[in-house]
C-alpha cells in the first residue's frame, strides 16, 4: 500500500472526531454511532469526468461514522420494527455491506453472517467480505433468513436474474431489503439494454450516475412482484426522519418470500 493511503487511514479516526465535534449540538442524531450534530455533512458524487459536486436535496451523512440516510433508516428498521437482537439465530447474506452496519451486525451473537462484494481492482475490501456475483450466488437454495442488498441493482445490466437469485437463496418466509434510488416521478424505468455499452458519460446523462445502468420507476416494485415478492414499503414519519436525518422519500423496501 503507498504510504499515503496508510497515513490516511490512519489519522481518518482522528479527523472525523474533529470533525463531529466541530459539528456538534442537537439537531440531528445519528442513529448508528448515536453521535448528535447540529446539521449533517454534505453528500459529495462523482461526474463521469472524475471532478465532484455536491449532492443538493440530500439530508447528509454522519460526520463521525460517514453513514448515509438510508443506512441509517435501514439500522432504524432492522431494530425498532425487525427486532434483529430479539430474534432467534438467523442467518443474513449482506451484499456490498455498508460498513457501519456491517460492523454492528458482526458482533450480534444470533447472527450467521456472511458477506460479499464483486471486488474490483484498485478497491479494498474488508477481510470479512469475500468476492461474490450477486447473478450467480454460490450458496444452496434456502440458506438464509435475511438478505441486505441495497443500492446495488441499479448497477447490475440483468437486475432479474440478481432478484431471481436473492429469491433461491431465501429461505421460506425470508426477507430481502432491496433498496435502490427511484424516482418516482418515473412510471417506468429507463435502462441500458442487455446488447447496449453506453459509455460512462452516456450512463451518467441518462441514468444520473456514470455507474448506474438504470434509472428506476415506479415499476421496480412490479418486477419485484413478478419475481414472486410480497413486496412492503416502510417510510417513518416526520418526526423520526428529521431527529435521524433520513431521506423522507427513500423507503426500507422488504421483499418477502412466501
Ligand atoms: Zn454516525
């Protein structure tokens, strides 16, 4: 590794306590590290071209442990309405696990956990999270209570053979959380076709992202459904969204195997 890359890592614990005090009041929690701030931290994207702007209609990420909203409302689901501590031995497959979270669940004794990733050259991965292929999963039929997988099928160019998959996995009963960016304005969803290669501009000037491959619609949860999903939509009230900093229209989307 340069040696850049291990300073960094290695004053980032610091630079964020430095960070979270200078923002510090009693604003908005987050409910993961249970830090309270005056305000989040601004969320930052990438354009095609390498150079960043910052997210605007986003209510921010925490500035101790970097959570995003949606981790944060997902946290905020798998305790106060799924009850994961309370629950019997479970087993959870975790896909591109948010590290936060990851980090919580790992130490939960009820909890077989696995994790993976498609790794990519030039990224690291934690040691717990092995390479897999959300499309072809090495795992039997019926293994698993929970599946995570969020903001991850708007990556995939056949997102019906990942919910395929993540359905065989599942066992009877089984939910998976499947979280994606959507806009609801949208009927139906804009997509890459299977034989098109759009370029990384192309990606980001019709989907948003220059890596995403879909902009989804109104629709995602009819092709959830036409998976075999009972499909239920959580969103928590004002109240909550304002004292945890969640995004009021992004919705903990639970697919469940009947
Ligand atoms: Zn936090």
């Amino acid at each position: 590794m340069h040696i850049k890359e291990v300073l960094k890592d290695l004053l980032r614990p610091a630079y964020r306590q430095y960070l979270a005090f200078n923002n510090r009041g009693n604003e908005v929690t987050c409910n993961i590290c249970g830090r309270q701030f005056s305000g989040l931290r601004p969320v930052v994207g990438r354009h095609a071209d390498g150079s960043l702007f910052e997210i605007q209609n986003h209510t921010g990420r925490c500035w101790l442990c970097d959570s995003y909203p949606r981790s944060r409302q997902l946290y905020y689901w798998l305790h106060n309405d799924y009850k994961i501590l309370q629950a019997d031995k479970i087993k959870i497959l975790h896909v591109a696990p948010e590290v936060q979270i990851s980090n919580r669940i790992r130490k939960y004794k009820n909890v077989d956990y696995i994790c993976i990733d498609k790794h990519c050259e030039g990224y690291k991965y934690p040691d717990y999270v092995n390479d897999g292929d959300i499309c072809n999963l090495e795992f039997g039929d019926n293994s698993f209570d929970m599946l995570i997988c969020n903001h991850v099928l708007e990556h995939i160019k056949d997102d019906i053979a990942a919910m395929k998959e993540i359905k065989r996995v599942l066992k009877k009963n089984g939910v998976a959380i499947l979280m994606i960016p959507i806009d609801f304005e949208l009927d139906k969803t804009i997509e890459e076709a299977m034989d098109e290669n759009l370029s990384a501009t192309e990606r980001e000037e019709r989907f948003g992202q220059y890596d995403h491959v879909r902009l989804y619609g109104q629709d995602y949860f009819d092709r959830l459904k036409a998976v075999g999903f009972y499909v239920e939509r959580i969103s928590y009230n004002d109240e909550l969204n304002m004292k945890y900093g969640f995004m009021p229209k992004e919705e903990v989307i639970v697919c469940k195997k009947g």
